[in-house]
C-alpha cells in the first residue's frame, strides 16, 4: 500500500510542476498595466509630450495616468482621447502670452470697458481706506475656454476613471494645505486648479475647497497611480533640483530652494516607486517659458529615447492612438442655469452672454460671451459645464463668483503737445445705487486741470442708462481764426496764445443694435470758454456760451488693440442737434453737426499691419459760430469738440466747417511690441465743401507724411512721429507718452 501512494505520488508531482509553470508562464504573457505619472514643471511641462511622442511611436496603450499642475493638463488632454502629436500642434498655436495673463480679447468689451482698460496703466482694490494688492496676474479664463474647447468631446464624462484613459490630478487645499485628488467633476476646471500657480492664477473653488497648484504637496503622484493597479510606471519628471549658491537669485529664489527641500528629500522614495524614470534636460527654461515650447518638446523626445530599450518591452505594433476625431464645435443650449450672482440680474447676465435658451450656439459664440462677462471685472471666476438633458440638448451651467471687492484706485500718466504733462487719479465704485451700476471719477492733475465723471447703469439686453460730466483744458499758439472773421493778419500777429476750456455734461441711453452696434441717444449740455491774451486789449473773450442739444450715435469696434491694431473694424458716427444757446456773440441760430469716422487693419507675413482711415464731418443750417469747426493738425492727443490729428501741420491749423480726411499707416512690427510706421494723410477742408462733389472728389488740399516708432509700454504707447507737408514745407515732431485721457 504504501509503495502505491509513493507510486502515485511520483507519477502527480510532474503535473502539478507543470500546471505551475503554465499558470506562471499565462501569468508573465498577459499585458501588463501601464501607468503614466506627469509631474509639475509649468511651460517645462510641454517637455511631456515628446515623452507622450515616443510612447505613442511603440503603440503602448497606457492604461491610467495621473499628473500635478502641467503634467495634469498635458495628462487630463491625453486621457481624453488626443495623442501626443495633436498635442505638439495645439501648443504651438496658442497665444503664449494669454497662458499666463488675464487676457481678454479687446472685442469682447464694452465701449465703456474699452475705455477703462486703454487710459489706466495700474489698478489697485481700495476698500475701508486702504489700498490692496491683486491676488493673482490672471483669473486663467483663458485657459479654460481653451482646455473647455479641446474637452468637448467628454464634455459628460463627470467621472474621469471613464476617460478614454482613466485620469486623475492633484491640487492643493489652501485652507488645510492638504492634498486634494480630483477624479471627478469638470475635466477642465480640474485641469486649471491643479496647474493654479499661486501668485499666478487665482485659486479655484471646486465643493467649497480653495484649491491651488498640486506641486505645493505632491507634484510627481507616483504612488496614486500605482494604487490604480498600474503594472508598471513610466515616470517623467521636470522639476528642478536644488541650486547652488551661485544660482540662487534673490529672495525668491530662496524661497523656491526652501520649497524644494522637502520634494527633493521625497522624490528619492517617489524614483524607486517608478519603473521608467524619465528625466528631460530642461536647463535653462522656467514656469513661464511657454513661447520656447517649440525648443521644450523635442528635449522631452530626446530624453524618452535614451530609454528606449526599456520602452520596448512594452511595444504593441498592432495598436496605434488615432487621437480625436470627433471634435464638437457648437453645442444646442435646452436651458441657461446662472449660480453665484447675487448683486447682478439674470437679465445682465444674459445680455453679457448673449445666448437665449432653446438655441444652437457655436463654441466661439459662446466663449466670446464669457469673454464679455469677464471684461466686466466684476467676477473673480467664472466656470461654465455642460449638463445632459436629452438627445435634443444640454443645460448650460454658469458658476460665477463676484468680487467682494468693488472699489478700486486706478492711475495712468501721460504726455502730449496739446494738453502737456497729466498724472490721472481715479476713484471707482461699483453697486453705488442700484445693481450693474458703476461710478468713476477721474481726477488730471499737471499743467491743466481736468476730471472726467461717468456713471453707468449697465441692464444687459435692456436699454441701458449713463451720465457723465467732462472738463478739458488746454493753453495754445494757434495759427487760425478764432474771432469769426477777424484775421490775424488784421491783428498784426502770426498766431494767438488760447486759453480753451469745454465743460460737457450728457445724460443717454444706450443698447446693442444686431448684437454688435453700441447705438445711443441723449440730451447734452456744453459750456465752451475760448480767450486769449494776446489781443486782449481788443476782445480777450471770443466765447463764453452755454449750448443745449440732442445727439445720437452707432459705434462699432472689433479691433484687437487701440494704439497699434493688428486687425478689425471700426465705426464712428455721430449726430448732434443744437438747438439753444446762452448765445455770448448774438449769433446763434439752430444747426445739426453731422461727423463719421471709419477704418479697418489687416496683418500680413505676421509683422506687417496696414491700417486705411477715412473720415468726415459737416454741419447743416446756417453758420453763425466757428467755434464748431473742424480744426485738423497735430497728433498724440485725446480728440475735444471737432479737434482731429492731421499729420504735417501743426495743432489746430487746418480749419472749416466741413471736411474729407483719409489715410493710409502701415506698420511693420520690429519686435515684440516695438513698432516702425509711416503714415500719408490727405484732406480737403473747408466751408461747405460738400455742396458741390467737385469740392472733395478732386485732389486733396491738405496733405502730409509722416515716420514714427513706437513701444507698448505699461504705462501706454510711448512714440515719436516726425511730419512733414509738401504744401508748407514745414516739419514738425511730436512725442507721446502713455495712455491718452
């Protein structure tokens, strides 16, 4: 009996040896799971996709990623579908620039936050007396309308393990300085809070958590993704090491090294968790060196490569990333969900929006109407996700947080040859008296005093409502006529030293026409005081009215920038109905100004804008004032009245009660924001020169050239132009400095 059982024993041992070696060899021939691990590095980051390039090359299927800051959005865009080389092409089309600044485009503002943003070179938060600082350069909404874009495809994926590629990413809570993993909401505005550089970007709330860049706490989350079950991990890493004491720059720089200390001491346990540790050398680059990403990614090719040996063990020739091709450019919108306004109405909302319910609306549509709430600056976030309904549509969701601040100091300085030095004060408060309001006062201080009063009762779709009262001054030798008739030649001088002054108050209403035209109307009230010394012992007083009228205007401008327009279209006209005056000459009759002016930029081989103006104005009834005219000549100053620009003859030179200017600037742009141009300009001016067509449609009377450079500075263009006129031979040259106010 017993040789029997050792008999059997002998004979069902080789069988079970083998049925182990079968279950081992099953066991080692199944796929593994391959997990891919992103860390933080801002515009190093782009450093990831070449790594991704390679992956891609072997046909590695990865199975669940996992990244901090730009290794989460480089890793959220993976997991949705796109592959490495659709990656390289959407970053090297977006605006480097708009990445890392609160960038709206100019077209999305209002006529009255144009306005704001093109006088004052600083704004500051002024609240129970005391001055503020911003909380972050940018509220990075132009990236979320860029990673909103580029995830429309998943846009009702809340849960990121049913990505294409399961996903999650790591951000920080300010409160606790706790780690925070998010897998699941909104894909991009997940992506934003985990690449939230503070200082940077402002935090992000996401279920009552401030959130903040993921690097702070864990900014290379190997051990997560192999808690998913990743097999194994290709790790890529960009931070920076520990510099020496020659490399450390400043006080911030010895904070950085402070700040590493702990992630160096970490990542020596974090490498050994990784099974390809991928490096790329990224000497020499920053957190903000996005306009280098053409240089960045290949480094992450580069690096992948020297671990290609290790990489194809994992080849999968019979798999390839297609990518996405199901790219989603208009959504149907069932219904509008606003959350988060508690001081502005639906119907403001709305109107900045510019979307109804129950319509199809294009993603660029629908980004520009985001654009336009946040050129409001009333909003310290704004998010915006899609909720499925039905097949027939979606409820766009809009989460917006308001400002607790609402005043603010703002500054802006500048300098012209019209108006001279001026340093600008103001003072604005929004929410004064009623909701979408806003008060500012502008205060100029220099060698004239001024002050500029608006307040604006913004309804959205509704009419809305403004007054606003303005004071210009100025002091200047003028070679014209200011005395209805009274040459200088009969004075026995070549031009008079005057003292103008223009006090205007208006009271108007204003709305969109076709969603794009700003049209107005309203009743104004001018004070216009012209004297002069220089022939005082004959009238030193050439006006002293007041004048009554009702005016009307349509407006429309989509170009990119005020001074130095890349592209777009303007327009500018202008109706006024004067119809009462104190009458300080006795000669006042009632008569209409009507004034328009146009233009459009268009940029060729990238640095090279040519820019075509034309405009007009002339007046209907009988004249009996001049001091309505149009007087061309000079450059650099903010236009009063019916003064306008006209190169090659001084200020004020050029005078009639009707005129025809056009003119032709082409700019070639030498360097980032530095500006070469040369400008020709041609005009007929004179009394009632449109009474007969042979009047203006002949050659012109006036014309003048003109070269100039210029710099975008912050505090506003700072340029030069040197002129010259064929007809006087005269040349003349004028600096401007700053923003014109």
């Amino acid at each position: 009996m017993k040789h029997f059982f050792l008999f059997l024993s002998l004979l069902l041992i080789p069988q079970i040896s083998l049925s182990q070696d079968i279950d081992s060899l099953n066991l080692n021939t199944k796929k593994p799971k391959i997990g891919v691990v992103l860390s933080g590095g801002g515009a190093k980051g782009l450093a990831h996709i070449g790594v991704l390039k390679v992956i891609d090359s072997l046909g590695i299927k990865v199975d669940y990623i996992g990244g901090t800051s730009m290794g989460a959005i480089i890793g959220g865009l993976y997991a949705s579908g796109y592959n490495a080389k659709q990656l390289d092409s959407i970053f090297s089309k977006v605006d480097t620039e708009a990445l890392i600044q609160d960038y709206t485009p100019r077209d999305s503002k209002t006529f009255y936050e144009k306005r704001n943003d093109e006088i004052y070179a600083l704004t500051l938060p002024f609240d129970k007396f005391k001055i503020g600082l911003p909380t972050a350069l940018s509220k990075g909404l132009y990236n979320y309308n860029l990673l909103t874009r580029l995830t429309m495809h998943v846009s009702h994926v809340n849960e990121f393990s049913n990505l294409p590629i399961p996903f999650f990413c790591i951000a920080t809570d300010v409160e606790t300085g706790k780690e925070v993993v998010l897998e699941s909401g909104i894909l991009p505005q997940s992506m934003i809070a985990s690449g939230a550089i503070p200082s940077l970007y402002n935090p992000i709330e996401i279920d009552g958590k401030l959130l903040v860049d993921g690097g702070v706490v864990n900014n290379y989350p190997v051990e997560l993704v192999r808690a998913k079950g990743a097999d194994i991990i290709i790790g890529v890493d960009v931070q920076d090491g520990l510099k020496d004491k020659d490399n450390l720059k400043g006080a911030t720089g010895v904070l950085v090294q402070i700040t590493n200390f702990s992630m160096i001491e970490k990542m020596e346990l974090k490498r050994k968790l990784t099974d390809i540790y991928i490096k790329p050398d990224i000497k020499g680059y920053n957190v903000v060196s996005f306009d280098e990403g053409e240089e960045i990614i290949p480094k992450g090719v580069k690096a992948a490569l020297s671990h290609i040996d290790e990489l194809k063990n994992f080849e999968n020739i019979n798999y390839k990333n297609e990518g996405v091709t199901n790219f989603q450019d208009s959504i149907f919108i069932k219904k509008i969900q606003i959350n988060g306004n508690q001081n502005y109405t639906r119907a403001y909302i709305l109107g900045k929006l510019k979307i109804k319910e129950n319509t199809k609306v294009s993603l660029r549509d629908l980004q520009k109407g985001i654009n336009n709430l946040n050129a409001t600056q009333n909003f310290s976030a704004i998010n915006y996700a899609f909720e499925y309904l039905n097949e027939n549509g979606d409820k766009l969701i809009v989460y917006l947080t308001e400002k607790k601040n609402d005043t603010y100091l703002r500054f802006g300085v500048h300098y012209d040859d019209l108006f001279k030095t001026g340093v600008l004060l103001n003072y604005t408060k929004k929410n004064l008296i009623a909701k979408n309001d806003v008060f500012s006062f502008d205060f100029v201080v220099g060698d004239h005093l001024r002050y500029n009063f608006n307040y604006y009762i913004d309804n959205g779709f509704y009419w809305s409502f403004g007054v606003n009262s303005k004071m210009q001054k100025f002091n200047r030798n003028v070679p014209n006529d200011f005395n209805n008739g009274l040459t200088l030649s009969d004075l026995g001088v070549n031009s008079i030293n005057v003292d103008y002054q223009d006090l205007t108050n208006q009271a108007y209403l204003q709305t969109l026409f076709a969603q794009k035209f700003s049209i107005g109307a309203g009743l104004e009230h001018k004070l216009l005081k012209i004297e002069s010394e220089t022939v005082a012992n004959i009238r030193p007083v050439f006006e002293n009215s007041d004048y009554l009228s009702l005016f009307g205007y349509m407006k429309f401008d989509s170009f990119d920038q005020k001074y130095f327009p890349r592209k777009g279209w303007y327009f500018n006209g202008e109706l006024k109905y004067l119809f009462y005056s104190s009458d300080y000459n006795n000669d006042f009759e009632k008569f209409t100004i009507a004034k328009a002016d146009m233009g459009f930029a268009q940029t060729f081989f990238k640095k090279i804008t040519l820019k075509v103006q034309s405009e007009g104005g002339f007046h209907v009834g009988e004249k009996t004032t001049n001091f309505f005219d149009f007087a061309l000549g000079g450059y650099g100053f903010f236009p009063v009245n019916n003064l306008r620009s006209f190169y090659g003859y001084d200020n004020i030179s050029i005078v009639g009660d009707s005129y025809v200017k056009g003119s032709v600037t082409l700019d070639y742009r030498i360097f980032k924001k530095h500006h070469f141009n040369v400008i020709a300009n041609y005009a007929n001016v004179g009394n009632k020169i449109f009474n007969a067509t042979e009047n203006w449609f002949t050659k012109p009377t006036y014309s003048g050239y003109a070269i100039g450079y210029g710099v975008e500075s912050i505090i506003g263009p700072v340029e030069i132009k040197h002129s010259w006129s064929p007809e006087t031979h005269k040349h003349f040259t004028w600096f401007s400095v700053g923003f014109w106010f």
